[in-house]
C-alpha cells in the first residue's frame, strides 16, 4: 500500500505492506527514518527551516518547517518501538530549483536547519543526496527499508 507524503506532511508505518513516498522535493527537504529490528520506518517533507517566521502557521502545519517537523517525526516512530540507536537516517532535497539567482537561498537554508537539528540531537545521517538544481523522489519500503532515491529526468537508484 503506498502512503503518500505530501509537502508539509509526514507519515510513519509499521505494516510491512506499506511504502513511504514523497515526490517534487526541490527546495524542500525529505527525511525517511527506518528501524529495521522494529520494521518501523517515517517520512517527512518539509518546505522551510524555522516556525519563527510563522507561529500560526507551526501551530497549523507543523510539518511545514524543520524545526518543528523533523521532532515530530522522530517522536512518531519512537512510538511505534523504533530506537534512535538503530535509526537509518536518509536525507535528501534542497536544491535550488525555482530561485536560480540564489535570492531566498530556500534549499541551502534548509540544509543548514537540518545540520543544525540533528548535530545537537546526535543524529548521524547514512546517506543525503542535497542541493544542485534537481527535483527529487524519495521511497521508503517499510518491509525491508529499502530507500530509493530519483532525480528527475534519471533513474531510480537504492541508497
């Protein structure tokens, strides 16, 4: 069963049939967590570092900014029996799609939001595919936590 993440969204799952997927990541960013001794596995698809700039819209969306996202995100998987000590953590996006002068620096901001995040919760990140000027994909089988990666315009690789 495929379980959609949309933009400013997040999901996890436990049920073995189920598939994460996010799609259109330019400058937003995705994260898939996976916990393969509790096949437990979550999906997030944030657009913005911080909720500072918005706290009616974090208190609404908290999916929407890292900061309040990336938490949540974490939180929901330790509630299914995922353990950070066995957490494969995916990390993808933030590219520079649509502001090709660099002006909001969305994608690069992010990067720096997710570095800051997880540098002062310890979390140690085993594969990110960041910046250039790509759309991404992203997947995550709950089953066997297999996580595919694509970039538009080539295949789909496993990382």
């Amino acid at each position: 069963m495929k379980l959609i993440v949309g933009v400013a969204d997040m999901k996890v799952s436990n049920d073995p049939n189920s598939e994460l997927v996010t799609y259109s990541l330019g400058s937003c960013i995705g994260i898939a967590i996976y916990d393969a001794a509790a096949r437990v596995g979550g999906m997030l698809h944030f657009m913005l570092p911080e909720s500072g700039l918005d706290k009616d819209k974090a208190r609404q969306k908290p999916f929407m900014f890292a900061d309040t996202g990336i938490p949540r995100l974490f939180k929901a998987a330790y509630e299914l029996g995922a353990a950070k000590s066995r957490l494969r953590v995916v990390v993808t996006g933030g590219s520079q799609v649509l502001d090709q002068q660099g002006f909001f620096n969305i994608g690069q901001r992010n990067q720096m939001a997710v570095q800051r995040i997880f540098d002062r919760n310890n979390v140690v990140v085993d594969f990110s595919d960041l910046g250039g000027n790509a759309n991404r994909t992203l997947r995550l089988a709950i089953r066997g936590g297999q996580t595919g990666l694509k970039l538009s315009g080539r295949g789909e690789k496993f990382v």
